[in-house]
C-alpha cells in the first residue's frame, strides 16, 4: 500500500491502524485460501474443482463451494436440471394454453445460487485472455481450455446484448449465471473424479 501522509496527528494515526486492518484482512484470507487448497487437493472432487476454473468469475473459493454445496454435478441428466436445484430458473403459473413465467424460484442451494451469480458479474466485461487466467488454466486439458474460452465470449457477449435491451443488473446476472450453471455441467462430465487412494 502507498504512503499517505496527513497534516493532523488524529488523521495520520487513524488511517495507518485502518491500513493495519486491511493488510491483517489480506493476511487472514490468504492463509484461509492456502489451507482451503490444501484441503481441495485431498478430495475426490479436487480434478473438477481445479477444472471448474477455467471459467471466468470462478476460482479456487467458489469452485469448491459449488462441488461442496452440490456434489457430483455429473448426477443430473442435463444442465437444465442443474439449474433447477440451485433455484436459478424462473417460476411458472400455467393454466390451460396460457404459461407465465415470473422471478427465479430460488428453491434449492443458496449458496451454490448466491456463488453462481457473484461469478456472472465478471461477464460484463469483454472476453480476453489476460496473463493471470492464462497463468491459472495452462495445465488443464484443450478441451476443457475451449469451454471455458467459448463460455466467456459467449456470456460475454450475452451480458451487453441483454444490458442493451434496459433490464436491470441483477436479472442479467441472473441470466448469466444460468448459462453459466450449463457450462459447469459440461466440465464435469469430461473430468473423472480422484480414486481415493
């Protein structure tokens, strides 16, 4: 962090013990990301964890809440059944021939909705390739790189075109994170889980 230098005592003194909080802040969440890892490599489900984030918005601490929240994604027969158990597809009132579809159910995993939708704010931004996911997806295999690629310029793409049409932020998000949902299952249908050994 810079130096900031105040003229007042009172102010110089409350800004360094506000910078000590966030530096400790920064601390405490590496060394809960560090033990986090540690944790995820003994897992079964570790291959899919670290395969899971190669799509954009998710990383080590909401890949593993998805597969801990869910479980085996591969147990549901279609992406769309996925979508359903974390409640992100939109209520229906239906009488006869007449079909109205209202808000997200939000039946199902909270948590796994809640992770989902934090990581389809980071579609409002353009596809591309920086150092830091490059760095992160290199040993994954090509096939699982394509998805996630193709994911992100697609939702990509998706996230302007709905935000053009003037519907507010958190139902694009929501949009996103549906798709998104699909695109997880894809993952894990090509990654085997760890035999235990």
């Amino acid at each position: 962090m810079s130096e900031q230098r105040f003229d007042f005592p009172h102010q110089q003194l409350a800004f360094e013990e506000m910078q000590k909080r966030v530096l400790e802040a920064q601390a405490r969440v590496g060394r809960l990301e560090a033990a986090l890892a540690e944790a995820v490599d003994a897992w079964c489900f570790a291959p899919l964890v670290r395969n899971l984030q190669v799509l954009r918005g998710i990383r080590l601490v909401s890949a593993a809440t998805l597969v801990a929240e869910v479980g085996d994604l591969t147990r549901f027969d279609n992406p769309k059944q996925l979508m359903a158990y974390v409640g992100l597809v939109p209520s229906e009132h239906s009488s006869g021939a007449r079909t109205k579809r209202g808000r997200i159910t939000r039946a199902g995993n909270a948590q796994a909705r809640t992770m989902l939708i934090e990581a389809g704010w980071s579609y409002r931004l353009p596809a591309r390739e920086e150092r830091r996911y490059r760095e992160r997806v290199i040993d994954l295999p090509e096939d699982i790189q394509a998805i996630g690629w193709k994911a992100q310029v697609r939702l990509s793409q998706r996230y302007r075109r709905l935000a053009a049409t003037s519907k507010p932020q958190p139902k694009v998000t929501t949009a996103i994170a549906r798709e998104l949902v699909g695109y997880a299952w894809d993952i894990a249908r090509r990654v085997s889980p760890a035999v235990a050994g």
